[in-house]
C-alpha cells in the first residue's frame, strides 16, 4: 500500500521565528509528523527566515511595503500559497492583518497564535496589558483565523501564573515557553485528523470543542503527546 502523503504545512512570519523553530524542532525530535513546504515572511530582516533556511526550507519574501494595498499583498501570499498546496497554513507571529480574502481562501485551514488567554487582550501589548489589568493568571491561545481580529475560535489555551513584581520581559518568556509546546501539539492534532474545522467550530475526536479550547497550564501535556 503506498504510504500516505506527509501532512504539510506553510509559516507565515515577521520576526523572530523562534514558534517556527519550535515546529521545526518538533518535527525534527519526531514530535510532529509534518512537513514544512514553505516559509512565508514580509520582512526581508525576520530571524525566522535564518531559521528556515538553516533548516533547508523554502522561503520566500512577500514584502508589504512593495503592494499597493492589503489586498495585492494578500494576494501575492495566495498566488505562493496556491503553488506549494499546503494542508495547513500556521501564522506564527506574523504581524499583518489579514483582508477578507485571504481568510475565506483558506477557511479552516489557517490558524494563529496570539500571546493572552483570548478573548483577553487582543491586539498587540498583551504582557504590559495582563500585567496593568492586575490579571492573575495570563497565556497563549492558538485559534482558527477568522476575519474578526483575534476572534476566531479558539482551539487550546496554555495558562501561566502572574507573579507579585513580574514585569512584561519576564511574563513574555514564561508565555512564550508554553507557546512553543503549544503549536506543535495543536498542529499534531490537526494533521492526525484528530481536529478540525466543522461548521465554524473546532471539533475534537468528534466533540465540539468550547470554553476556549483545550485547556493546559505549565506542563500537563504528555497525555496528548501520547495519544
Ligand atoms: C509570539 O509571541 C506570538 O504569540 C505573537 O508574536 C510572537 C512571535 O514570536 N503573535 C502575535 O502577537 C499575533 N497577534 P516568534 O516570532 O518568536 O515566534
């Protein structure tokens, strides 16, 4: 019998790329059995682009500053994205809205991360606004991308404490650590079919996911490694 196609995917980033590295990484330790097809980045100085060719992938540079408008650069990102085929496209920190468009192409097959317990401080400044809210516990949400900002259904949480004294450098690392083993795993569960997309919900082992999602906090997650 021929063996079934690994499931692919394409990053989309801006910065950094240490959440592209952790996938990177996971597929690499045969955490996450998954291909990356391409990296996407609209910045030609993004860290994360060393890191994806350090790795031997594809990359490519779709910079905004070169497109007249939101739509002729989403549209540059959907020509590459409609040549690579992946099954799954994953934002990891990248930092563009996203038009219409763009969302709709690719419904259920686009997911985010952002730093908060969503529908908690969307936008940008989520460690300096947990931390100014006097929030007691703060984290990291990966979501299906929908065209309200940071608004789409959200498919697992990971939860960090908010200590006396902390300050936004020292919470952007405690999150970011959950945030790392957070992607990979969901993007396992997606290529394992074991998560998806049914009717605007997420929808896991046949279960409607609600309440935000998969709920972790620091280091309860080798049960869903194991499954
Ligand atoms: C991550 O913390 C991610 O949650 C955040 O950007 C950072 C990127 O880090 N994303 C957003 O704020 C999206 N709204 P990285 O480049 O090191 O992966």
């Amino acid at each position: 019998m021929p063996a079934s196609p690994t499931f692919s995917i394409a990053v989309l980033i801006s910065g950094n790329g240490s959440n592209l590295q952790a996938i990177i990484d996971a597929i690499k330790n045969n955490e996450l059995d998954a291909t990356i097809k391409l990296v996407i980045s609209n910045r030609q100085n993004a860290k994360g682009l060393d890191r994806a060719k350090e790795a031997g992938i594809p990359t490519l540079l779709v910079d905004h500053t070169l497109y007249l408008n939101r739509e002729e650069f989403d549209q540059a990102m959907l020509d590459a994205l409609t040549r690579y085929q992946p099954d799954l496209v994953v934002l990891a920190g990248f930092m563009r809205i996203l038009s219409a468009k763009f969302v709709s192409a690719l419904c259920g097959k686009l997911i985010n991360i952002h730093p908060s317990l969503l529908p908690l401080h969307k936008g940008t400044h989520t460690h300096k606004r947990a931390l100014e809210a006097n929030d007691s516990i703060h984290g990291c949400s990966i979501h299906y991308v929908t065209k309200e900002l940071d608004g789409g259904p959200v498919i697992a949480q990971s939860q960090v404490p908010i200590y006396p004294n902390d300050t936004e450098e020292l919470l952007a690392v405690r999150v970011q650590k959950e945030e790392h083993r957070l992607y990979p795993l969901c993007i396992g569960l997606i290529a394992k079919k074991k998560l998806e997309l049914v009717d605007g919900a997420p929808v896991l082992d046949k279960q409607p996911l609600t309440n935000g999602g998969i709920k972790f906090r620091q280091s309860n997650y080798d049960t869903y490694y194991l499954k």
